[in-house]
C-alpha cells in the first residue's frame, strides 16, 4: 500500500452559474489528490490526515471511498476542515487563498500517528507544501514521522510551494532541504525550484537535492514534459500537445500515476529503487505526463482512471 501524508481540503473552483461567477466546492489537497489518483489507477492506497467531522469532512471521507482508497489511518475532529479558493493566472500557475486557522488538517499531533505500519505499508507519500511544513503542529508531527519511517520503507516527497503563505524563505528552504534528506523519492516543480532557488538552473538545484541522499529526483516541467536525476543519469520525456483547461491538480495526477507505475513493476522498495533501470524509469515518466495532461484537459483536480491512462497512451 502507498499511504499519502498531509492536507486534505476544500478546493472552491471559479465557475459560470447562469452566466454569474461563482465557486464550486471539491475535495482537494495534494496528499489527497494523489490518493485519489492511487485508487482510480487501481493502485492500493492509503490516506493518513486529521479530517473534520463538519460536512466538509464528510465528503472528503466519502471520496476516498468512493475512489477505494483505504481510509484506517484517518482521525476525526471537530475542528473545521481547510478551505482554499483558486484564481487562474495567464501563467498557467493557479494562486490559492487559503482559510486554515484552526484547521482540523493542521492540528496532527503525534498522538494521530499509528504506533508502526503493517508490511503492507510499501510507501509513504508526503504532498506537505508551505501548509504542513510550515504551519505547527503539522510541520513537527510529518517531521517526526519521516525521521521515524526513514530507511524502513520507501518514502516519497513533494514540496508542493505556495509562494504566498511563506514567510521565510530561507526557513521554509533549510527545513525542505531536511525533509528530502530523509527521502527516497522527490518529485518537484520547475516552479517551486525557481522560487526556492532564484537565480540558480533547476538541473543545478535538483542535483544538489539528489546529493541529499534521495535516489531518485524527478522534476516537472509543465508543457515541456518530465525530467529525472537518477544514479548519475538524467532522463527527459517531452510534455503533450492538448488544449489545456486546468492546470490545478496535474502534478499530483502525475506524481499518482509515476508512484503506481512503480508499485506495478515491483520497484517500491528501497532495494530494487536504487536499482532501477533508465529505460523503465522514462516509460514511467511518459505515462505520468500522460496522466498530468489528461487532468489538465479538464476543470479540477480530477486524475484519470487507468482506462482513461491506457486509451491516451494507445497500444503498446
């Protein structure tokens, strides 16, 4: 099982209702996002958060299991569930307004952790972003869980940047950098390596991560495809020509189905990571891109099931 770590939310995407502008509410987070994506790809896994018992709640429990996704490692608490609302930019970039205080997400303590995981536990994915790194007592809680998990099993993680909600840069840099030291697995944007890194080549800036000690750094690219730091190896996949309608989500969707395309060649253990193959690792990164694009060709945070993954690649 891939058990993903942190947020869980309420995304409030701008819609057309009637002609007015309004918000529609859907289940987000990118820890989330990336279970969900697990479940549509057939993949076993896992969601480990603090969720509110408000209505919110409710509906972030019932689309885990609606996409089977293993819910045993959420607590519930009365606390209010995080809202976010998004505005698109001509960038491509969403920008998210977050309401957090109080947040039943954010409020982990290590008393929510479960004591061990079971063998079943192959991977642990945490999406924390500038929420859970930052934000206390979440930040603690991750950080003591990763130290805990590390060298045990297969631990991936994504930064996931929001600009507008860090403070410090160099705080939220130097404890980034202790999380990825910890890791095995890091998948990062081009955006969130200019942003903390300026003025610095993100091949530059991911090489530097990989001599942290993860074995495998793996970068987004946006129209441009993926790009991978590997055991000295570099592998690039191109990006897909589509008509995009909604870059929120993507790189979630491709951070689900890169981790799925792992558990199905048997390779999500530390072992057989450290000695995975170039020629694997590009087609892996192919059918991410693939599943990004697929997310970015309709509204929302909304990753595709493996059907709709196996029809946009065509026959083998």
């Amino acid at each position: 099982m891939i058990v993903c770590c942190g947020e869980a939310l309420i995304d409030f995407m701008p819609i057309l209702a009637d002609g007015v502008p309004a918000y529609r509410p859907l289940p987000g987070g990118s820890p989330f996002n990336v279970a969900i994506g697990l479940g549509r790809l057939g993949a076993p896994g896992g969601f480990l958060s603090r969720i509110s018992t408000d209505f919110f709640g409710d509906l972030l429990l019932r689309t885990l299991a609606d996409n089977r996704v293993d819910a045993r490692y959420v607590k519930r608490a009365a606390d209010p569930t995080m809202l976010a609302f998004v505005s698109h930019r001509p960038d491509g970039e969403p920008q998210y307004a977050f309401f957090s205080n109080g947040a039943a997400d954010r409020g982990i303590t290590e008393h929510d952790l479960p004591e061990s995981f079971g063998d079943e536990v192959a991977c642990l994915h945490l999406g924390l972003g500038a929420i859970s790194t930052l934000a206390e007592p979440a930040a603690t809680t991750f950080e003591t869980l990763l130290k805990r998990e590390s060298k045990r099993r297969v631990l991936a993680f994504d930064p996931n940047v929001r600009p507008n909600l860090i403070k410090d840069r160099d705080a939220a840099r130097a404890r980034m950098e202790t999380w990825v030291a910890l890791c095995d697995i890091v998948k990062v944007s081009r955006a969130d390596l200019d942003w903390l890194y300026p003025g610095r080549s993100i091949e530059d800036s991911a090489a530097a991560w990989r001599a942290l000690g993860p074995k495998l750094i793996v970068m987004t690219l946006g129209a441009d495809g993926a790009m991978a730091l590997l055991d000295g190896s570099k592998v690039a996949v191109p990006g897909r020509k589509i008509g995009v309608v909604d870059t929120v989500g993507a790189g979630d969707s491709f951070h689900s189905a890169l981790l799925a395309g792992l558990n199905d060649h048997g390779l999500l253990t530390r072992d057989r990571l450290a000695k995975l193959d170039v020629g694997v690792l590009k087609i892996l990164l192919d059918r991410a891109v693939a599943a990004a694009a697929i997310t970015c060709s309709r509204a929302g945070a909304n990753p595709p099931t493996k059907r709709e993954l196996e029809d946009s690649l065509g026959p083998a």
